[in-house]
C-alpha cells in the first residue's frame, strides 16, 4: 500500500509538474481510500477479524464498500493516462477500448462479482474454510477489494472510455445490488448464517446489524456520487464544458 500511494504522488506531482490540471479532491479521496485499506489490515484488526465475525464484518466494509469507493474517486486511472508516456498511456487506452474491458466493468457483471462473491462466501461452507487456510483468507480480502473496486468504478467510475452503460442502467443495477446486499444481511441475522461457525448467535447477529447499517451508509455515499457526477457530466454537456476530474 504503501509503494502504491507513493507511486500515486508521484504521479500527481508529475502531472502539475507538467502544467496539466488536477483535482486536489481526487487526491485526497485516494489517499483516504488507502487510509480506509491500511485500517482493515492493522494487526489488532486482522487478529479480532480472524476471531470475531464483527471484526470480519468491519474488515469487509472497510476493504469491500468503503476504500473501493474513495479510490475510485481518486480517478488512478486518469492519472496514470496523464502521468505516463504516450506510448504506455496509448497501451492502457487500448484496454479500456477492449471488449473484454467492457464486459468485466458492465454494472451487471461487477455486480455479480461484487455481491455473488459475498452470497458465496456466507451462504456456503466457504467461509469456515477460510477460518483454517491462510491461503484462502487472503484470496478472500483480495477479492473483496478488487470485485468492490469493480463495481463502484461500473458505477462512477470518472475514468475516459469509449462505451459507459447508461444511467438508467447504472441507477437500476445499483438500487438491486443494495437490495440484495440488505436480503443478505437479514437471511444471516434470521438463520444464523454462517452455518456450523465458532461464533455464537448473538456475534452473528451483531455482525450482521454491522453489515446492514454501515453497508447502508456505504451505499447511501456511492448514491450521492453517482447523482453528483450525472448532474455534472448533464450540466457540462449542456454548457459544452469538459468536466474536471473529482
């Protein structure tokens, strides 16, 4: 985390440096996203997490919801597009033009990777697994951060490509995905799920209350720059002005 930050700042310093414009906000939104990540890894948190179903619900917020949120504001993406040289910022172009591009940042493909993996995770065997493998516990934040990445980038994603799903499209997949997260939270709280776990009902239960009220707060946030970026992107288009990196 902490070459990527550093890495970062160089990059914005690179970019004023050459007198193109930059958005302060978007870095301070970054480094708060790496802030939120180096919470969720301290030692006393990886410890209680490993323990405690809350400490694991509040790890899985952090790396999950709340830092995918705040680092794509940070717009690294566009950044790097403006940092690199032509030929490695042609390189990454290519990509964000890709098909298969596209496809894996479609709202409904991020969104099945967001909360499918988290279904998974609760609903089956998987996480007990987690519980004595290594291995499988770190595949696990892994997946979290980069499936949560995904999908809030599907949504707000500031970064420039050739084809962005509607807004319509993006309102309606994200207002399913928040209930699908909420059923979830209330299906664990109601039967207890993980099944045949260490931890008591009751943990269970207030982890679960975790997972609803701040997953709501996360979601509320994400609904707020989604709206916030649209009303933008409206207002410039209709001005003929090209809108500033936030």
């Amino acid at each position: 985390m902490i070459v990527v930050t550093g890495v970062y700042l160089c990059g914005t310093a690179s970019v004023k440096s050459g007198k193109a414009r930059w958005n302060n906000w978007s870095t301070i939104s970054f480094l708060t996203g790496m802030g939120l990540l180096g919470i969720a890894v301290l030692p006393t948190l990886m410890q209680w997490a490993h323990q405690d179903l809350r400490g694991h619900m509040v790890q899985h917020l952090l790396i999950g919801m709340f830092a995918p949120l705040f680092l794509v504001l940070g717009a690294p993406i566009t950044l790097a597009l403006k940092a690199l040289p032509v030929k490695a910022a042609r390189w990454i172009t290519s990509i964000l033009r890709s098909e298969f591009f596209y496809s894996i940042s479609h709202p409904i493909t991020a969104f099945v990777l967001n909360i499918g993996g988290m279904y998974l995770l609760y609903l089956t065997p998987l996480y007990i697994e987690s519980l004595g493998k290594p291995y499988l516990h770190y595949l696990m934040h892994v997946h979290f951060l980069l499936a949560g990445y995904l999908f809030t980038w599907s949504m707000i994603g500031p970064d420039p490509v050739p084809k962005h799903p509607s807004f319509l499209l993006r309102v309606s997949v994200l207002f399913i995905s928040i209930a699908a997260h909420a059923f979830l939270s209330k299906f664990m709280y109601a039967y207890i799920y993980p099944l045949n776990s260490p931890h008591s009902a009751e943990q269970i239960r207030e982890a679960t209350k975790l997972m609803y009220y701040w997953g709501d707060l996360s979601e509320l946030l994400l609904i707020i720059a989604l709206f916030t970026i649209w009303y933008r992107q409206r207002k410039c288009s209709r001005y003929n002005l090209t809108p500033t990196v936030s």
